[in-house]
C-alpha cells in the first residue's frame, strides 16, 4: 500500500494559523520547540495508526489523530531529534509498516538529496548549483500577459532565438491558453500552431524545446517533430496515457498541480489542507509516470502556482516550498506575472516584473531547480545573485 506522506526534517513551528492550517498541523503545534522530524501520513489502517502511536511515545516524541474531509486515517508524529533514527530502524523491524519505512526512507533521502541533472531525449541538463530558465513561448491569441503577440510562427521564432540569446536554457511552446477562464482547444488546432515553430527551430537553436499541453496527440505531433520535454499543467490527470507518451520518447517530463480545470478552476478553490493534498497529488503523478517509464531523473514537479487557487495559497505554497523536495524530484516554479502579484502590487500583468523577480529569487533560495518565466534576462541576474546568497559564492553572471 502507498501512503500520501508529508516530512519535513529539522524546523521550528510556525506560529500563524493560516500556515498550521496549510501544513495540516494542529492548531496548538507551534508550542512544541525545534522539530527533528515531521511526518504527516494518509492511508493507515487501524491497527498501523495504532503502533505508529506508541512507537512515538517510546521514541519520546508526539503523535495526534488527525480529521480528514474523507475516509481513511491520517497521523500526525513529530519526534526529537535525538529519536529519528531509533524511529526508524523500529518502523523498518514492523512486519505491517516495513512498506512504510521505505516511503519514509526515500522521502528523507529524496529532500537530502542533491539533484544533479534532468535526463531529456538527447541530452541531460546540469542541475547542481544552477537553476534553469525555462522561457515562455506562448503561440496562442488569448494568453492572460502576452496573448497573440507571438502567434505568427516568423515572430515566435525570433522570440525564441532572443530568450535563448539572453540565457534561457529551454524554450517551452503553448499552443493553449490555460488563463482562469480559457476555453479549450481542439488537439488539431493545438498542433496547428505549435508544430510550425517547433519544426523552424529544431536544429537551428541549441537549447532543448518543450511543449506546453495536456494533450496526447499534441505531445506525439511535438516530441515527433523534436521536443524534448512534456509540460503538463496537469499532472498526468487529463490525459493518463501521456506518461506512455513520453516514455516511449524518451522525453521529460513537468508534472503540475492543478485543482479542476482552466475553464472553472478559479471559482471559490478551497483546501482542507493545503500542502498534504498538493504533495499527495504530486506523488500520484510520479508513481503514474514511474509506472509508464519514464526516469525518475526525467521528472519536474510545480506546486501550479495560480491553477485552482486563491491569492493566499499561492503564498503559503511558496512560504513551504522546500516541502516539495520530498517528493524526490527538482521543482519548478511558474509565477511569472500571475494574478496574485497583481492581488499584491495592484499592477496589470504587464506590470508585474519587479514581484516576479522578488518570488524567482525566493523560489532559488528555498531550493527551485528551474523558473519558468517571460523576462529571461531580468530574471537570469535575479537568479544568480539569489544563488549566490544561497551558496555564499561569488557566481559570474554569465555562464
């Protein structure tokens, strides 16, 4: 049986009740001091919950029942930090919860872990110590920013070649608007104006091209033509058979949270708890894409900053960002000019860099792997002073 697991190793609790309430925590948490481990499990049974429980309280830490907005039974243990280890080797020993253990196991190695590369069709993109720069290249007449300014092929290539010019290391390609509100579009007419500007480029730009969709015949007709990577807003969620898709390519993949669907997902989104049910999302996703094919060095995963949620859990998303790294895969962040920064600066979307830039570099120092954004330059020297700060290095500029 697989678990949906929240763990956070080595943090004071937060105080606010919006940020508890976000992290599925009680609402007396923050009277505990330093946390050594934070484990937030879904899916026991009775008699697992049971010994979780007093396997905690030998272990000298805490553990609590917590109410779920549907069935099944959710822990809560925190433990010392003195305790983790003893914690787990007894976990390990249970004959029930030996599957656990090694959720637990990997999850703690995964948020350890330093992420050196992610593995595309003909070739692998250096991760450790960088953040990637994925450029928007939306080829569509109804994008909440730059909608129709890029939707003549002839433009939407010079535009390429320019972001790749001021540092982009990828260069993804949206044939759909996936605005609050936006229609859908018909798979042909998704390929129509996507396949010219991936066919202009392929061979001509030296970055690796990704296609922004959530569409089966959309991702063949572009990784046929030599796209490298899958961006799907989705998460394997539209169109499950994707992942066989991009298996079969051998391209990446972005798996994306997203609550409803563009047309609708705006309308009163709301959360039990906030980030529990994106990370177990998140999880379902990699598990569907492992179980296609496709390398786990060939996934990203993004909170969905702006798909199905309110101003606030944009924001308390990024306050936890890091807690995304248990889920063993490099982040991507895609905030560029959202409403939220709007809902902050009151500023229309052409008038959002500066908070863009604020979030890229935040998004850098809790630990993003890539920043999808429409400002490559801007955000590129954004980037490298964060990564400097985070590193405590002096990194050049330009690389």
């Amino acid at each position: 049986m697989t678990h949906s697991l929240l763990l956070m190793e080595g943090f004071y609790p937060p105080r606010s009740p919006d940020h508890l309430r976000a992290l599925g925590l009680p609402g007396n948490f923050h009277t505990l001091g330093a946390v050594g481990l934070l484990l937030r499990i879904e899916g026991l049974s009775v008699q697992s919950a049971r010994f979780l429980n007093e396997l905690a309280r030998e272990c000298g830490g805490r553990s609590r029942r917590l109410p779920l907005p549907r069935p099944g039974i959710c822990i809560l243990v925190v433990l010392p930090h003195e305790a983790r280890e003893t914690f787990a080797s007894r976990l390990r020993s249970h004959h029930l919860l030996r599957s656990l253990a090694g959720e637990i196991d990997t999850a703690r190695k995964a948020a350890r872990r330093s992420i050196g590369r992610l593995r595309l069709r003909r070739r692998a993109l250096p991760l450790h110590g960088r953040t990637l720069i994925q450029g928007i290249l939306n080829v569509t007449p109804d994008s909440f920013s730059d909608g129709g300014r890029w939707a003549d092929p002839a433009r939407a290539v010079e535009h390429a070649f320019q972001m790749v010019e001021e540092g982009a290391d990828l260069v993804d390609i949206g044939g759909e608007s996936t605005r609050p509100g936006a229609r859908a579009v018909p798979a042909h007419e998704e390929i129509r104006r996507v396949l010219p500007v991936i066919e202009a480029l392929v061979g001509r730009i030296r970055v690796p091209l990704s296609v922004d969709t959530t569409k089966v015949e959309v991702a063949e007709a572009a990784l046929g033509a030599g796209a490298e990577l899958v961006n799907d807003i989705s998460g394997l969620t539209f169109n499950p058979s994707l992942a066989e898709t991009v298996a079969r390519h051998g391209a990446g993949v972005i798996l994306s949270h997203i609550k409803g669907r563009p047309r609708s997902m705006q309308r009163k989104p709301g959360y039990h708890h906030l980030l529990p049910e994106v990370i177990g999302f998140l999880q379902k996703s990699i598990r569907r894409a492992l179980e296609a094919g496709v390398p786990h060095d060939a996934i990203l995963v993004d909170p969905g900053i702006g798909f199905g949620k309110t101003a606030l859990h944009n924001l308390l998303l990024l306050r936890f960002l890091s807690a995304l790294h248990s889920t063993g895969c490099p982040i991507l962040v895609g905030a560029s000019r959202k409403s939220f920064l709007g809902a902050i600066l009151g500023e229309g979307a052409d008038r959002r860099l500066h908070g863009s830039l604020s979030v890229a570099a935040l998004a850098v120092t809790a630990g993003a792997s890539a920043l999808r954004v429409h400002d490559v330059a801007a955000t590129l020297a954004a980037v490298r002073v964060a990564e400097s700060v985070r590193e405590a290095t002096m990194a050049r500029l330009k690389r």
